[in-house]
C-alpha cells in the first residue's frame, strides 16, 4: 500500500533516499546527489506498466535511447522553477517511444 508509508518509508530514508514528491498512490524518491530516483506505485495501478515498456523499449532501441539521451540532456542544461515544468517538457517524447513500443512487432 504506497498509502502506507510506515510501511517503507523509514527504511528507505535509512538507505539514502530523500522523499520528493507526495501524491495519492505515488511517492518518488531521490537520492541526496539526486542521481537516482525511485517511484513507489501501487502494485496495479496502471503506471507499472508505462514505466516498465518504456523501460523495455529504451533497453531495446539505441535510436529511442540516444532521442531520449539527447533529450535529457538538452532539458537538464536549462534552469526549471519546477520540477513539473521539466516533466511536462519530457513528455512528447515518452508518448512517442510508448507508442512504438506498443506498435505489434513483425
């Protein structure tokens, strides 16, 4: 139950990790130099399965990765008042490569 943050939230704190965003049905973490971050999910809720394809995919396609390589690092030159702001920009393109991902494979 990601509602349930006695649950985990004690040990995670205790491995480094910071909590950054609190919402309904999700937690996302960082680590203090912030090169990791963790998202904390109900089992079924229906962003598993993004994250995971669009995992799968960037593990699959060199092309998709370098766009989104290129695309990161072009964002993370900028300066973002908020972090959603930056999330928003990110999201084209991880519409895009979900929808090739989805694409049946011949």
């Amino acid at each position: 139950d990601v509602n349930d943050e006695a649950a985990f939230l004690g040990r995670l704190q205790r491995a480094g990790y910071v909590l950054r965003v609190r919402e309904h049905g999700h937690r996302m973490f960082r680590t203090p130099d912030m090169s990791v971050h963790l998202h904390v999910l109900a089992e079924d809720d229906d962003e598993v399965e993004r994250y995971l394809v669009f995992r799968d995919r960037l593990r699959s396609s060199v092309t998709d990765r370098m766009a989104y390589e290129r695309l990161k690092r072009e964002l993370a030159s900028r300066d973002w008042e908020e972090i959603g702001l930056y999330a928003d920009a990110k999201g084209p393109l991880i519409e895009t490569i979900l929808a090739r991902a989805r694409q049946p494979q011949s």
